[in-house]
C-alpha cells in the first residue's frame, strides 16, 4: 500500500484539535485584550431609541425567561436597560415564564435593582446616575408562572389573575400604589423581553403582542435573531438586541461598557477559528479531490 | 367504550379548541382557562408518572448490579435530594416571621429611636434606612409613626423578617432578630444546588456547542455542490459581518450581512414557517377529526 | 458587606470541578462526564417535580379542590381533570384498565391540536401571507414632509433627531440630505450616527431625499427578490408535482435561497455559541461574582486544582482500560 | 386609628378652605367615612401626616371648564367585560388638569346623588382628597367613594379610556376635570354624567375571520380530496428522501442488531410538531416490530412519554406482535434542556444504536445530539419546523425533513389514500396562497388597495 496522500491524512484528522484551539481562543483573549471598536445594529440602536424615548416615570413589563446557560449572551444587556430604564426613572415590573429562572432573578434583582448600577461616580462612566428601588415602591417582582404560551395569553388578558393577584414576596397588588391600573400587559408603556428561547418574545409576539399591538423590544439570543428579525421588520417588535455584539453594542449606547463589551473580543478570536476551519476544510477537500482525479488511490 | 368514546372526546374538544378563538365571549375565555388548567394539570400530574418511569429503568441496573449501577445511584440520590428539601413539607413547621421588638416609652424630644442589633450578614432596613448589621446596638432616628422595620439576609435562602411598630414621639424601640433559614423551593439548600450543581452543568453543556459548531464547519462545509456552496459562502459572510471585528474593518460586511437575513433568509423562512403553518393546520384538524388516531389505540 | 460562609465557597467550587468534568467529555466519554451527567439529570428531576408540585398541583389541584378556592360549576370542572388524571395513573394499577388512560390523552392532544390550529392560522400562515401580500414599492422617506415616526425609523436616526428634523424643515426646508444630517442643533453625537449612517444601497440616502417621488432603487429589487424567494421556496415544497422542467429550476432556485437561509442562521449562531463559552471561562475565573467573595473563592486556584483532578483520573482511568482491553474496537473511543 | 381621624379631620378642614368657599360642611363632615374605606388601599403613609399640607394659594381656586361629548359604548369584539369611555376636553385645558372617571352600577342602593361627592358644586370636595401624603394616592383607580368607584385618573391628556367592569351589569359614569397642584387636587370642574349603558360580547370576533377563512378553506380542500381520493386511483406525491430513510434505516439497524433512537423532540403535547413526531413514532414502531429491532423513545415531557408508549404499543399491535411491546423502553429523560441532551448523548454513546430519529421541536441541543450522533457512526434522520435549529440537523445529519415535511411524513408512512389527500390539500392551499400574495402585491404595488391587511387585519 503506498504511503497516503496528506490530503487523506487530514482526511481523518481529529477534530479535538479543533476544539483545543476554539478552547486558547476563548481563554486567551480575557487575558489578552484587542479592545476592538463595536458598532451597534441597526436593531439595537432601534431598541435604545425606543427605552430613550419613554416618558419620565412610564411603567414598563420585563420579562425575563433565560436560564443559566444563556445568562453570557442575554445578562449584559439586562444590565445595560435596566440602568437605561432606571435613570428614566421608570417604574418596573417583573416576570418570569421559565422554571429555570427564578432563583437567577431573584439574584439580578438583589444586585441590579435593589442597588444603584451606576451611582454617582461610578468610574467608567458619565451618564445619569440611577439609584437603588424600593420593591414594591419603585418595582415589583411578580415572580414565576408555568403554562407556556398559554399563561402568556394569560399576562395579556389579566396579568393580576396570572398571579393570583399577589407579588412573588406575597403583598397583595391592590395593596401597591404603582400597580394601580395595571390589570394587563396593554396598560404598560413598554414590554422588555430578556429571552433566551420559548416560551420568550416569540411567544409573546404571537400570543399578546400582535393581537393587543403592545409595543415591545426584545433581546435574545444570537441564535434567534434571525428568527424573530421579521418581527422588528413588521414592527410587532420595536428593537432586538441579538446575543453578546448585541448587547456590548446596547453597552456603548447606554455609555457603561460592560461583560459585553469584553466578550466582544472573544467573539472576534472565535469567529476566525471557525472561518479559518472552514477555510481548512475546503483546502482538504479540494487537494484530496485533484489528488483522486490525478488517479491516486483513496 | 375503550376506542368511540376517546375518539369523540377527541372531536368535542378539537372542535371547541378550534371555536374558541372566534367567540370573544368572556365565558368561553373562563372555559377555555379551565380546560387549559386540565391541561396543565395532566402534564404536572404525568410527571409522577415520568418519576416512577426512571425508577423502573434505573432500579433493576442498581439491583443486579450492571455496569454504571453507582452511576444511577447518583441519578436517584440527587432526584431524592431535591425532592426532600424543595417539597414544601416545611410547612408542618413554622419559624418566626417578625423581629423582636421591645419598646420603651416616654422621653423627651419630637423624634423617636430605633436601637437595630443583628449580626453582620443581616441587612437592617428601618422605615427608609437600610444598612448591614455591625453585631453591635445601631441607633437610627425616626419620625413617629408606623415605621416599617426588615431584617433580610445577604444570601437567598433565608425568611426576611419584618413587622410595622408604631412608634410614638419620644420612643425608643429595640430590635434584634436572625432571619430563619427556608426550607422548599426559594429554600437555602435548594438554591445551593441551583447555583452550585444545577447552574454550572447547564450552562457547561450548553457551552460544548461552541465547540462543536467548529467541528461541524470544518467537515460539513465544504463545496461540494452549489447548495453547500451557498450555504457556507453565506455562513462567512455573516460570521464576518456579525462578529465585531467586520463592523471594525468597514460597515459593508454588517450591512451585507443585515441584507442577507433581511432579504434571502428572510424570503426562505417565510416560506418553511408558510409551509409548516399549513402542515400544522391540516395535522391538527386530521387529529381532530380522527383520520389521525394513533395515540387513541384499537383493541 | 459580610464574607461569604464557607458553604457557599465550596459551592463555587463544586460548581467549577463539575464544570471542567463537563469539558472532559470534549476528550471522550468517561467517568467525570457520567458522574456529571446522572448528577444533573437526577438534580433537574428532583427540581421539576418540585416547581411542577408547586405551581400545578397545589393551587390547581389541592388548593383548587380541597382548599375551597373554587366552588359551584367550577369546582365541578376541576374535579373532572382530577377524574382524567386518575384514568390516566389506571394503567399502574393493572394493564386490565390501561385503555381508559386514552382519555385524557385524547383530551389533551385534540385540544392542543385545536388551540395550535387558529395560532397557526393567526401568527404563522396568516401574518407571513400578509408580510408577503405588502408592497414592494420602496418609496424614499421625504425628509421635508414626512411624519415624525417615519423619521426615526431612519438609519442613524432616532426619536431625538427626529424631532430637531421636524423643528429644523419648519425653520428653513432641506437642500439635500447632507443639509439634513448636518445641521446646527444635531449634537456631535447624532451627526456622527447620520454619518455612519449614510449610504446609497442601504444606508440613510438611500432611504431618504428632500423631495417627494423619489424610489429607493436597491430596497426596490430588494423587495422584488424577498417575494420571488418567498414563492420559489413555497414551490420547492410542494409535493403533487415532480420537480423536473420548469417547475424544477424553480424548486432549484428555492433551495439555493433556504441554503443561503441556513448558512446565514449558523453564522449567526456561532457567536451565540461562543458567547456560551466565554460565559463558562467567567465563571470558572470568577468574574462573574462580587469582587469581595472572588477574593475568597480563588477560582483561578480551584481551576487549577479541578483540571489537575481530572487529568490525573484520566490517565488512571486510560490506563487501566488499555489493560482491561488492549485494542478498542473500531470506532468504539467515545470520543464527541 | 384615632390618629388617623384627627388627620382626615385637620385634612378635611383644610381641603375645606382650599375647596373654595362652595364646599358645604356637609362635604367636610362626610370626611371619616371614606377615609375608612381609604385606609385598606395602598401603604399606610410613611410618617404620619403632617398638621396641614401645603395649600397652595387657597382661594384662587379656578372653576375649570369640564368635558364635553361623553361617550361610553362597548367595544368591538369585547368579551362583554369592557366599556369604552370617550370624551372632548376644553382647548388649552392646563397640563396639570388631570381627568376622573368614576363609575358606580346603575340602580345601586343608597345611593341618592346624582353626581359623586367629588365635584360638589363643581369645587374640589375635600371630603375625597384623604390623607395629604402620598398625594395622588387617594385619587387612584380602584379607590371608592361610598357607591362610586374611580375608573381612572387620567393625567397623560388622554380622551378615551377602556374601562374593565363586570359584566352583565348596567353602569353610570362620571367625568371631571381635576385641577393639580403638586399632585394635590385643589379643584375640580363640573362633571359629566352618562348611563347607564352594559357591556356587550361580540358574538364573533370579525377581526379574526380572516383566519376562520384560512383554516376553513383548508379543511374543505382536505374533505374535497378526501373523497376524490377514494375514487381516484393514484394520487401522485413526489419522493421524500428523508422519509424513506427512515424506512431503509431501520432496515440497516436490524442488520446491525443495533437499535433504533427515537427522539419526540424538546416540547410538549401542546406543540403541533410534538404530536407529528408521535404519529410518525406510530409507523416506526411497527416497522420495528416486523423487524423485530429495538426502539428505544426518548422523551422530554412524561406526558408526551405517555403518549409515546401508548402510541408504540398501537405499532406493535398494528404489526401484529402486541407481546414484543416493551413500555420500559418509552424513557423519560428529563425535561431540563441540557440534562435531557446530557442524558441522550449518553444513551447515544452506551447503546450505540445504529440509527438516531430526531422528530420534533428541538433547540440548542440539536447539534450537541446530531454532532455526538455523528461520531458513533450513526445514520442520522431529523426532522423540525425549528428554524433556528435546521441548519445544525442540514449540517451534522444525513437526512433533514424541513418544516412541512415533518408533518407530511406520517402521510407518506403510511400510504393510505386518505391521509396522501391532507397533502394535495395542503398543496392546493399553497397554490391559494401563492395566487393570493401575488395579486396582492400587484394591486398594493399600484397603491390600489391594501389585500393582505384587509384580509388579515
């Protein structure tokens, strides 16, 4: 048997090759900088315009349906726009549909907003300060309700009744001045969808969104940007912030770059490690083809 | 009984589940909650059944022995595990839900006080003042009235205490208190495997992807045909207009990049979701009407 | 701010050892990954029954029923969906009864099936029908006439600059779109994004102009390519006829675009899939909680420690399988 | 309590002054009583009230210009629980000048005023101010006033508000302009009185009978073909690549005594594709069971797994070999996403079967299942409408059903003619469809009428 061509031999390469070097892709660079320029989106900057030009005080629905594996892609942003929200002062409401996520907002909330994000002096930053909300004074945690697409019909036809009329910690929503006139996702001034998959924003524009033309924006993850684009499109959605460029670019908005900003870098490393695979693989195939054509034995 | 009956079933509710929709009515929305709520409950309920189904395939291998029986061991023990902290049979007891307070009345002077004494990982909050405890007395001045007192701890898991006292010009009022460990499902213990079990595997697993979307271009993008062609010429035109560094080297790769999702992905999308749509509807009314009836048996 | 308890430290670290026994499985399948694996399967088991006991069952059933939540008619229909899920647990009682646990089933997937085909109709096919049917003119937006919200939907633009639009045409009309995008009350800011903005194929001067009549040439054979793409891809699913001659270039073309459709979708995934890993090397480096407890974890250490773990039980575990069968069969290394 | 009284009491005297000189004692001394039906509302105040809130310039209290055109009607297509509230405020009416809805049940007893005690002689009736801090917190929707409810306040300039009452009940209602100062009322205008009107429900919602036509037209194509089809003797289909591997797949594991994966993918009964994965699972299982080949099924949710087995064990029947039915091999994994991929990338790696069948909605696991598939060697068929996730299974499988094709499949299984109409019907529709787009973008294009968005509003 002759000695097999190169081409053959990488014909049979061990793709754990590949996965050590995707690994020194994503390890290096946090400790290696390039600190490359990012641009926002279209649809990210849609997303910014629309929070920036709520009213002073608007009352504003986040859902936030993620669960730990999605938290890299979708957290940054929840910490850009709730700082965004916050310095306009607007009055928030909280929600979850996924099982997963409770114990993870419960966390976010403790640390994004029962304290100040940005206060004053924050280094690194210039914008309006925001300062720490008082639960059910400023915001309420409405806390985690099952049923799929089905209980988020229910958000849109009586979201008090979803919640058997009470806030996750128990207080009664009659009982909290901010709730008053917060009987359905209609009455809010603008719905925030942090969506890691289904039930999410898909879902929400489906089931409540088209049918009350609730104006909503949504960030998910880069997987499903292409799926729910049509929607910004359309205007069912007013802005989508797709997956960690998304959000480091909703970070550059807001003027506090943060977790998104450095995993910018990464994504740049990675993404030549994939092109330059491909790249590699086609080489392979097409020396392993002319080497065919010219008669050698495969 | 055992085939007509579910088959007719099948129809009755097919048919209101596809009625409902057109008839705003506001009992048919009661309706309509209700069957969803059966709906739910089925599937909570099936999830005893889905339990005793992974007893019933792990049982035997722990009992004989097989190969990875300690593995399954694991399996049960962190099922059981969850259960006995996260069920709510707390319940049964009840640890205190307010701090203890005792009041001293009289003095002089139009403000009153509020002496807090809590251990240093609890957060006092006092009417509009919060801080962490010192385990030393805290004074805190306050104007008489109802004051809203809280002790909360740093970390999930434990019952925030709290009460209103109505304090009187002059009063001073001691407050002291630990917040009681939980139990159930916002419990410590069940938050820690979260965070610390649950959390890590998860997001591990889900992040195995980033390597294997790598390996998964280095084998099967290759130009074999037109169509393979395509579809990786168009995965490298997005890689480079999407990540950060296309925006950096000139904006044509992000708008070339928006341009391809907007126009040919979105024009091949609307099609598969027009395409399913349809097969959705004609399935779901075969179902109804029966031609589709599998899952109702025969015998 | 308090230190953490002990606790919760060896929690991080559990978290990070378990996390490099899921990388492991980058290698091949082996003892760190099954124990992983079992470990996450059971734990996730245990916590769905829970929030299932918890958000079902209680209210809906125990409270509903026994608690006396509910009562007349009401009350009545929910001891129905107990009776269903009584049919549905026959089958463990004995085989004899199994055929009544198709009721439920019946129930359940016929209404599922019923709700699935109006939000079908409603979200899928008819809001794509309709997205489809819309013009394909692609008319330029006038800047000198055009509303507010057609302004901000611009690129580059925003709510804000549309505003000073409005105010600044009332003050004295625009020449061109340079005059727009420059004037005077503009911040730096919003100058810089109108100029980043600008564009002839794509950008704000394609899609805006000082006079009315004017046509966004590209947006224009863009649009016409979005319906032709629509339809031939509709074609390629279509089953009643052979895709040879004609009707076959057609379905051909469909697929180069649902090709196209798909290479641009796993572009896009591959940096969400990256995000995921860049998310794990924060953890296990402990960026991700407060600077107090990283200074208490040490998880660059606890790193360290779990890899040095695992590749030593590996290379035990190598070896005495090497010993325990000397040449694996082909194709039988777990390697994923 | 006794605290609170004095309050309302030092509030109410106040008020009085500030309510101009219109508002009789009666309004003053009507105090206590709403304040008792205040009190449950909202917080307690945070500090007790102080004596006297600041009232703002007192006597110069502007009568305001009311509303005018009071319309209340119910909605269109409403469920019978809403009223629609309209009105026409006075040009330059101050941006301070918030507007009341109040509404109380027609013919509800003990309730002799005609208007509510809010707008006693069109002055500000300090009797509802209630406790000065917080300010608006008294004038809230869901505050009552004796047999009054507040509907709203609207402070946003609005005209029209759509009020949630409970149906089957007549109401009145009533509109006044209020006059803040600092979000304290200090007067407000003449009110407007309308009622009683009743909700109505729509009997058919007509903003959604364009998917009524949607979903009836398909239904009749599928009886028109229906019956077509058992007259007509072949109906033609094209070829299915990925549905005929199915077939030769389990073929090729019986050779290789390996078994066959099933998977009903990551959703519930409740999702369409869920339920087309298990009428194709119907036909794979009696495949298996004349090949006499193990099928292991891997479920998400139990209740698709109760499905499944049941949906198996008709396989095996239909092929005739009831006794070959092993239930255990309907597994419940898990229904956490990534322990449920965790947990079939190891029955991948252990059992190795010769043939993983991924049918259903999936997600990001995809192509963790599809890549570990790959690597045993196993042939690989998948199948979803996900459009997120069939690049991965077009990718790393062999065989790829895309979107309608997954739900044609159980059609080309079995190839009973009943079932091969639901796909001319579809295709019938499709032609529909296509027709449908295309005049309508012509007739859109030349700005003659809009189809699509009369059709589908």
């Amino acid at each position: 048997m002759a000695a097999e061509h190169w081409s053959e031999r990488l014909q049979r390469f061990d793709r754990r090759w590949i996965f050590l070097i995707m690994g020194l892709a994503v390890v290096v660079p946090l400790f290696v900088p390039l600190n490359l320029p990012t641009r926002p989106d279209p649809m990210t900057k849609a997303a910014y315009n629309t929070v920036e030009a709520l009213p002073e005080g608007a009352r504003v629905f986040v859902s936030i349906d993620l669960d730990p594996s999605a938290t890299p892609e979708l957290e940054p942003f929840y910490r850009a726009v709730i700082l965004h929200l916050k310095r306009k002062r607007a009055r928030l409401v909280f929600a979850t549909t996924w099982y997963a996520a409770p114990p993870l907002v419960n966390r976010y909330l403790r640390e994004t907003v029962d304290r100040a994000i940005a206060p004053p002096g924050a280094e690194g930053y210039d914008g309006a300060p925001d300062r720490a909300y008082q639960r059910n004074v400023d915001y309420v945690y409405l806390g985690f309700r099952d049923g799929r697409s089905a209980i988020i019909q229910a958000f849109g036809s009586d979201l008090r009744g979803a919640f058997d009329g009470r806030a996750d910690d128990g207080t009664p929503l009659d009982r909290i001045p901010m709730m008053q006139g917060l009987n359905k996702l209609a009455d809010f001034d603008l719905v925030v969808l942090v969506s890691a998959g289904s039930p999410g924003a898909k879902e929400y524009v489906q089931y409540v969104g088209t049918r009350n033309r609730l104006p909503m924006v949504a960030a998910c993850t880069a997987v499903s940007t292409a799926d729910l684009a049509p929607y910004v499109q359309t205007g069912q959605l007013l802005g989508l912030v797709g997956g960690m460029a998304g959000a480091a670019g909703y970070e550059r908005l807001v003027g506090k770059p943060g977790a998104g900003t450095a995993g910018a870098d990464v994504l740049n490393i990675g993404t030549m490690v994939v092109i330059l695979a491909i790249v590699f693989g086609n080489v392979v195939y097409f020396a392993g083809r002319a080497h065919r054509r010219r008669g050698g034995r495969s | 009984m055992k085939k007509t009956v579910p088959l007719i079933l099948g129809m009755v509710f097919g048919a209101y589940a596809l009625a409902e929709f057109y008839l705003p009515h506001h009992a048919v929305a009661g309706l309509s909650d209700e069957l969803r709520s059966w709906a739910a409950i089925l599937s909570a309920a099936a999830f005893i059944l889905g339990g005793l189904n992974i007893l019933q395939v792990t049982w035997p291998k722990i009992r004989r022995r097989e190969d990875d029986w300690g593995y399954k061991v694991v399996l049960l023990g962190g099922a059981a595990v969850m259960l006995a902290v996260g069920l709510p049979w707390h319940k049964l007891g009840d640890p205190p839900r307010a701090p203890t307070v005792a009041r001293t009345a009289g003095g002089a002077g139009p403000g009153a006080t509020v002496i807090v004494t809590v251990p240093d990982d609890v957060t006092y909050t006092v009417g509009t003042v919060v801080g962490p405890g010192t385990g030393a007395p805290i004074a805190i001045a306050v104007e008489p009235g109802p004051v809203a007192i809280k002790l909360s701890k740093r970390l999930a898991g434990y019952r925030p205490l709290t009460t209103t006292v109505d304090v009187a010009a002059g009063d001073t009022v001691t407050v002291g208190g630990e917040p009681p460990i939980l139990w159930g499902r916002d419990g410590r213990v069940f938050t820690w495997i979260y965070d610390h079990v649950f959390g890590p595997a998860n997001a591990t697993m889900f992040s195995l992807l980033a390597f294997f979307v790598a390996s998964a271009a280095f084998r099967a993008f290759r130009a074999r045909s037109i169509e393979a062609a395509l579809l990786l010429t168009a995965a490298i035109i997005m890689l480079i207009g999407r990540a950060p560094f296309g925006g950096a080297i000139s904006s044509v790769f992000p708008d070339l990049a928006q341009w391809l999702l907007d126009v040919p992905q979105n024009g091949g999308r609307r099609a598969i979701m027009m395409g399913a749509a349809i097969g959705a509807i004609a399935t779901g009314l075969r179902v109804i009407v029966g031609i589709e009836r599998s899952h109702l048996g025969s015998e | 701010m308090t230190a953490l308890p002990w606790i919760d430290v060896v929690g991080y670290w559990l978290g990070i050892f378990l996390t490099f026994s899921v990388l492991s499985f980058l290698y091949k399948d082996n003892p760190f990954y099954k124990l992983v694996e079992h470990l996450f399967i059971g734990v996730s088991v245990g916590y769905l029954i829970v929030l299932q006991y918890g958000d079902n069952i209680e209210p809906k059933v125990i409270d509903a029923i026994f608690g006396g939540d509910l009562d007349g008619v009401w009350l009545g229909l929910r001891i129905v969906a107990l009776v269903l899920v009584l049919m549905m647990f026959a089958k463990v009682v004995s085989r004899r009864w199994a055929w009544l646990g198709r009721y439920p089933l019946a129930f359940v997937v016929a209404f599922y099936a019923g709700l699935q085909v109006n939000a079908m109709a409603q979200a899928e096919l008819g809001a794509q029908i309709k997205f489809a049917a819309s013009s394909i003119d692609a008319p330029k937006v006038d800047l000198n006439a055009a509303p507010a919200e057609a302004l901000t939907s611009l690129p580059g633009s925003s709510p804000a600059v549309a505003a000073k639009l409005v105010a600044e045409r009332a003050r004295q009309p625009f020449t061109s779109v340079d005059d727009a995008a420059t004037r005077p009350s503009l911040t730096d800011l919003e100058r810089a994004d109108l100029a980043a903005a600008r564009g002839h194929l794509i950008g704000l001067d394609a899609r805006a102009a000082v006079g009315p009549g004017e046509r966004d040439a590209f947006g224009l054979v863009s649009n016409l390519l979005l319906l032709l793409a629509t339809l031939a891809s509709l074609v390629y699913f279509y089953f009643s006829v052979a895709h040879r001659g004609p009707i076959g270039a057609v379905s051909r073309f469909g697929v180069w675009i649902l090709m196209i459709g798909f290479g641009a979708a796993f572009g896009l995934t591959v940096l969400g899939r990256i995000s995921l890993a860049i998310g794990r090397a924060y953890d296990v480096l402990g960026r991700t909680v407060a600077p107090e407890d990283a200074a208490r974890i040490h998880a660059p250490w606890a790193s360290l420690a779990s890899i040095a773990l695992i590749a030593g039980g590996l290379t035990i575990w190598e070896l005495r399988q090497r010993r325990v069968q000397p040449v694996p069969p082909p194709g039988a290394d777990g390697q994923s | 309590m006794s605290a609170r009284l004095v309050v309302a009491l030092v509030v109410a005297l106040v008020g009085a002054q500030v309510g101009a000189a219109a508002a009789q004692p009666g309004a003053g001394s009507a105090v206590v009583v709403p304040i008792d039906e205040l009190s449950p509302l909202g917080p307690p105040p945070a500090q007790p009230a102080p004596p006297a809130p600041p009232a703002p310039a007192p006597a110069a209290a502007p009568i305001l210009a009311g509303v005018t055109d009071v319309q209340v009607v119910a909605p269109a297509n409403d469920d019978g629980r809403h009223l629609d509230v309209s009105f026409t405020r006075a040009a330059d009416v101050a941006a301070e000048v918030a507007t009341v809805i109040v509404r109380r049940r027609h013919g509800t007893p003990g309730a002799p005023p005609r208007y509510p005690p809010l707008v006693a002689d069109g002055a500000w009736a300090p009797s509802f101010a209630g406790p000065t801090p917080p300010p608006l917190a008294a004038l809230a929707a869901g505050v009552t006033i004796g047999p009054w409810t507040v509907a709203a306040v609207l402070v946003g300039g609005e005209t029209s508000f759509t009020d949630q009452v409970a149906p089957g009940h007549d109401y009145e209602y009533v509109v006044a302009e209020v006059l803040l100062d600092h979000g304290v009322p200090v007067a407000a205008s003449a009110a407007e009185a309308i009622g009683p009107r009743r909700p109505e429900a729509a009997l058919v919602h007509t903003g959604r009978l364009g998917y009524l036509a949607i979903v009836a037209l398909i239904a009749s194509l599928i009886a028109w073909y229906v019956r077509r089809a058992r007259t007509a003797k072949d109906l033609y289909i094209r070829s299915l690549p990925g549905v005929e591997a199915i077939e030769d797949a389990v073929g090729r594991s019986t050779e290789m005594g390996r078994p066959v994966l099933y998977v009903t993918g990551l959703e519930d009964i409740q999702n369409i594709q869920t339920i087309a994965s298990l009428l194709v699972l119907g036909h794979v299982a009696e495949k298996t069971a004349t090949y006499d080949t193990d099928l292991t099924v891997a479920n998400y949710y139990p209740l698709t797994m109760v499905v499944a087995e049941e949906v198996v064990r008709q396989g095996y029947a239909n092929a005739g070999r009831p006794d070959a039915h092993r239930p255990e091999r309907c597994l419940f994994i898990t229904a956490e996403q990534f322990a449920f991929a965790a947990g079939v990338s190891g029955i991948i790696l252990r059992d190795r079967p010769a043939t993983n069948i991924y049918l259903g909605c999936f997600y990001g696991e995809s192509l963790l299942l599809a890549e570990t598939g790959f690597v045993t060697g196993a042939v690989q068929i998948a199948g979803t409408a996900e459009l997120t996730q069939l690049p991965f299974f077009i990718t790393a499988c062999d065989y790829t059903l895309i979107g309608e094709e997954l739900y044609a499949a159980s059609a080309y299984l079995t190839k009973e003619p009943t079932l091969l109409a639901n796909l001319k019907a579809a295709d019938a529709f499709k032609i529909v469809a296509m027709v449908f787009i295309v005049v309508s973008v012509i007739a859109a294009t030349g700005g003659w009428f809009d189809l699509g968005g009369k059709v589908f509003p």
